[in-house]
C-alpha cells in the first residue's frame, strides 16, 4: 500500500592499542631483564633523576606519539554504498535523502523521472553526501546489471540494496486484462528478484550485506481491487525470508518493510469522504509520512543495533494490521 496509497589491535614500539568499544587503552610491554643484558648503571640513573623535565611533559609526550601512531594505522572506515530503486520521489526518495544525509553513496534508481532523480541527487550532495543517478526498468535484466555495475564501477561495492521501485494497476479481477496482471508482476515482484540476485553476488564476495524490500501490508491481508499488487507484495514477502535463510550464512540480512498508508500526492487527492473511510481504518487516526518509513529503512540499512535481524517483516502502518 506503500505506492498504490500511498574494532582492531594495533602493535608498535611496544605499544598494544586495543579498541573497547571506541575507547582505546594502551597497554604497555613491560622490558624483559636478564643476566644476559648489560647491568644496570645506577650512576646514570642518579644523573637521570636529577633532570629537570616534569614528569607530566614526558606522560603528555608519550600519550601524543601513541595517539599519532594510533591514527596512523587506524583503518578508515568506508562510506556505504547503497542502491535504491524507485528513488526520484514518495518513499524512494525520503529513503534515498536519509541515507544520503546518514553519511552514505547512493545511486538514485529511477524509471522515467530524470529531472527528479537528479534534485534529488543534488539535496544529498548539498549535505556533503554523495550521490549519482541512474535510470533503468528494474524488471529487465540487463538494466539491472547494468545499474550494478555503475555503483561498482563509481564506488567499488555495493553494500545495500533498498528494492522500492513499485506501480500499481487496479482494477477488479474480472475486469483485470493480462497486462495489467504482468505489468505489477514485472516490476514489482520480479524487479525485486533480479536486483537482490544480482547485488547478493557482490555481497557474497565480502560475506557482508544488508537488503531491504519495501512490501505493503496489502501483502499480508489483501485489498479490494488489487490482486496483482497484493500477490506481488506477498510474493515480496516470501522471497524476503526465503532469501534470508539462503544468505544468512554469508552474513547478508535480508529483510522488509510493510507501509500502510502513507501520505502522497494520491492520497491528496482521494477526497474527503474516502480519506475519512481509509484514516477510520488507522488506530493512530492518520497516514503515515514517507520519512517514518525511512527512518525504519536507515535503521535496517545501517545502524549496528540492526544486524540481528533477518528474515522480518516490519508494518508501518499506524496499527492498521496488529
């Protein structure tokens, strides 16, 4: 309903800096003394002691040079590079925009919409982020790799992939056509298929990965008027914990977020006696906003707290579905 309603130890001079949780201790070799070594000459021992260097500009010192060695040999951490599809606009670009200002690269997918795209790449680029667009019908396979290999090729990896890219074509079932059956299947399930195998390739290599589905609780309860979308969107589902369990081993969760209603320029135009009808439906008494479902997608996507999860199908639907 989300489119149709819208660490490291570090070894030096004797230093072992170890990483606690992002504090770092030094812990210091203690010298191994023998009767092999030279004695001991206590009278320059006594001449040392007399010097007049305070003992906390030689603590200060040594805590300089540990800290410069640490951040010599720290290793970088690198930027996520993420793929959304569907991202010139409603959720696609709330997701996009989140994770562009979250500090990642991300290739903005689109279909026909250029001009948006590209405002959008633009808004993440005005926030320091990175961003490059790429225009291509995810439910055809050489547009898939294609745009694979552009993320690859402009940032070496991809680390997570949001398959968002959706359309609708309602109608009753008895009036439904064969196009407008295949057209939802297409993209909407089939698109999603073909990105999260050709990403899963690149992210098997590193045993590294984090997929997101954007689904729709039609998915999970059905909707007058939308056959095709509702068995695309529970198709979504069922390839999100069939996916999960095959890649776990690897490390790639794999996993879905279920929209409900959520605001958008078709929402804005329903009216007010249906919007009364759909919102009477809602617990919480209005429609989500696409921000609120990004903010679920950005915590899936990259926040730590979120690795454990695999295989789940999160609703954001205002307690619509409980």
């Amino acid at each position: 309903m989300a489119s149709s309603a819208s660490g490291s130890a570090i070894m030096a001079a004797g230093i072992t800096m170890t990483d606690t949780g992002g504090h770092k201790i030094c812990h210091f070799r203690q010298p191994f003394l023998s009767n092999t070594l030279h004695p001991i000459n206590y009278s320059n021992l006594q001449r040392r002691s007399n010097t007049k260097t305070p003992f906390s500009s030689v603590v200060k010192a040594q805590a300089v040079t540990v800290e410069q060695a640490a951040a010599q040999v720290a290793p970088k951490t690198e930027a996520p590079v993420v793929i959304v599809t569907g991202a010139s606009r409603g959720i696609g670009k709330a997701i996009s925009l989140a994770l562009g200002k979250a500090g990642c690269k991300v290739l903005v997918n689109y279909a026909r919409s250029s001009k948006e795209a590209e405002e959008v790449c633009k808004e993440i680029e005005a926030c320091g982020g990175q961003a490059l667009s790429f225009g291509g019908d995810v439910s055809k396979e050489a547009d898939v790799e294609a745009m694979i290999k552009t993320a690859v090729d402009a940032w070496g990896t991809v680390d997570v992939l949001i398959n968002n890219a959706g359309i609708t074509r309602d109608g009753l079932l008895m009036r439904m056509t064969t196009k407008q059956w295949q057209e939802v299947i297409d993209l909407n399930l089939t698109g999603v298929y073909l990105c999260t195998q050709a990403a899963a390739k690149i992210m098997m290599k590193k045993k590294k990965g984090k997929i997101i589905n954007i689904a729709s609780v039609v998915g999970l309860v059905g909707n007058f008027g939308q056959s095709n979308y509702s068995a695309a969107k529970a198709g979504v589902i069922g390839l999100t914990k069939t996916v999960a369990k095959e890649y776990a081993s690897r490390n790639i969760n794999v996993n879905a977020v279920a929209p409900g209603f959520i605001a958008s320029d078709m929402t804005a135009k329903l009216g007010d006696d249906i919007e009364k009808k759909i919102l009477g439906q809602i617990p919480l008494g209005r429609y989500g906003q696409p921000e609120e479902v990004a903010g679920v997608v950005e915590f899936l996507a990259i926040n730590p707290a979120s690795n454990y999860i695999t295989g789940q199908v999160l609703t954001i639907d205002g307690g619509m579905v409980m």
